[in-house]
C-alpha cells in the first residue's frame, strides 16, 4: 500500500477543496491514487449532497452574463444557506461558471439545464457539478432559475447590491453607441429599484385590471359607503391608473429625473440617437424573493458548528 504523505493531501485537498481529513482518508482507501481519490470524494460529495438537500437555500447571489456583441445574454439565481457562503469566493466562481453554461445552453427548462453535461467536465451533468459544490462547501445550494435571451437587437445587463439583484434589458436600437449603453442602463437601473411588472400597459393582462379593479371598488366603498355607484366607478378609474403606472415601466416616473417618465426619457435618448430606442422586454431576478428564509440564532449556529 502506497504511503500517503503530506503534499499528496495538499495537492489533492487543492484539487478539490475538500477538507484535510477527506482527502487523507480519500487518498487511503484509493492506495495514493489520485485520480480515483477526486472520484471518491465526488461519490461522498453525493452523499453529503442528499444530506443537506433539506436545508433552506434562501441566500445566494445573482449574475449576469452577455456576449461581446450583446445579441446573446444569460441571468442566473443561485441560493445558498447563509450570506457567508454567498459573498465566498469559490461560490461566486462557481455561479460564473453557471452563467456560462446558460449563456450556451438549448435547455427548455431548469430539469433539462440540470440534466446537461457540465462544460468544464463533460464527465459530469450540471446537477452532478452542483453536488460536488455542496460537498466542497459544505452547505445546500441550489440552481434555482436561469433565462437567456438571442436577439437581433441588443442586451444590456445590471446588477445591484453585489448581486442582490441582477437585470437584462432586451431592446431594439439604430446603434449600439455609448451613449444608447448608458441609456439602457439606466432604465435596468430603474428596473432594480422600481420593480415593474411590465414595460407597457398593453401587456398587462386583463383578469390582471378586472382582479386589481374589483379590490379598488371595494376600498372606495368602505371608505366611502354614502357615494353612488357612479362616483364610486369615477374614483376607481383615477385610482386604477395610477396603480398601473407603477407596474408598467415606460409609464414610472424616471428616478433620475422625476420630470420624466422612461417613456419620455427615451424619447429624448431615441431623438440623440438618430432612431427609435425601444425596449423589448426586461427579466428582473431578485435574490430569494419569495422564498422562506431560515431565522436561526448566528451565535448558537456557530456554537453548534464548533461543537461537530
């Protein structure tokens, strides 16, 4: 039986990133081979992988990812447990390394993404890649969505907060100058903090008004059980506009200049531009939105940890 010395685990242990104790039992049980030693500690990274997959995954990041020429783009959330592990180095490589395979992927849907050989190690799909990160880190992480966009306009991208937030902006334009750049990322700025729904009303789905009406015509007639039924409709309408406005982008006041609306901006942006600069459409991910996020003690995690 080979000898297994230090640097072999050190080599191994950077290879892999597993911890010190892994890779020296890893390189034992393969008699100091090392190949079969990263392949050991994969098919435990499996293992480890089913153990944490009941945990909260509600942190993570966002990244964005557009083509040199920005006629392609892909945007991707993925979650982790903690913060901590969200702002780490290797994570944030590794959800790069997702951005790119979505940036080339054909998958209809995040199983068929999941079910892809892994880029970097076709030996591997993506979700075999995945669990070797959760064994490597240590806690359940999870590729929650992703979406790409080919045009034959352009695309933008814009994250916020470290990737809090993470924006692509699809649009039609006459060139794609500095200046028409700067101006779409504006708007996913304004995408980022204003969270539209939509870029124009015409988007907006009608049992969406009919549902968001009947609510408005209920709250005016508690607040206002004397008024007729055609003041009532009088004062929904006001109200119902100025809802919609909100969830459509090109109707919102424009955050860099409240005399604007994105509408009116665009205008302007279009006439420097020598044409029409159109917005197509926008996806706006939101790290965890409408996930359930774990609320454990910090103090008695780290105590808990310590004492393993």
């Amino acid at each position: 039986m080979a000898e297994v010395t230090a640097q072999a685990v050190k080599d191994l242990r950077e290879l892999t990133g597993a911890g010190m104790m892994d890779c020296k039992k890893a390189l034992t049980a393969t008699e100091g081979d090392m190949e079969k030693a990263v392949e050991f500690l994969r098919e435990k990274g499996l293992a480890a992988a089913s153990k944490k997959a009941g945990r909260i995954a509600a942190e993570g990041i966002v990244t964005t990812l557009v083509s040199a020429d920005g006629k392609q783009a892909a945007i991707v959330e993925v979650n982790s447990e903690t913060d901590f592990v969200a702002k780490n180095e290797k994570f944030r490589n590794y959800v790069q390394d997702v951005a790119t395979q979505a940036l080339s992927s054909t998958a209809a849907d995040l199983g068929a993404f999941l079910a892809e050989p892994w880029a970097k190690d076709t030996s591997l799909t993506v979700e075999q890649e995945l669990s070797s990160q959760i064994a490597v880190i240590g806690e359940n992480l999870k590729i929650r969505r992703f979406e790409r966009i080919l045009t034959e306009g352009v695309v933008v991208d814009y994250l916020h907060g470290g990737g809090r937030i993470g924006i692509l902006v699809e649009a039609k334009v006459p060139a794609f100058t500095d200046g028409v750049k700067e101006a779409l990322r504006n708007v996913a700025m304004q995408i980022a903090a204003l969270s539209p729904k939509y870029v124009q009303r015409s988007e907006i789905p009608q049992d969406f008004i009919d549902h968001e009406t009947e609510i408005l015509k209920a709250q005016a007639k508690n607040e206002n059980p004397d008024k007729a039924d055609n003041i009532i409709e009088k004062m929904i309408i006001g109200r119902l506009n100025k809802e919609l406005k909100e969830f459509c982008l090109l109707d919102q006041v424009y955050v860099k200049d409240s005399e604007l609306t994105v509408s009116k901006y665009l205008e302007g942006v279009s006439k420097e531009a020598g044409g029409k600069v159109e917005i197509v459409r926008f996806v706006r991910y939101e790290t965890g939105e409408g996930l359930e996020k774990k609320s454990e003690d910090f103090a008695a995690e780290v105590a808990k940890q310590m004492g393993q």
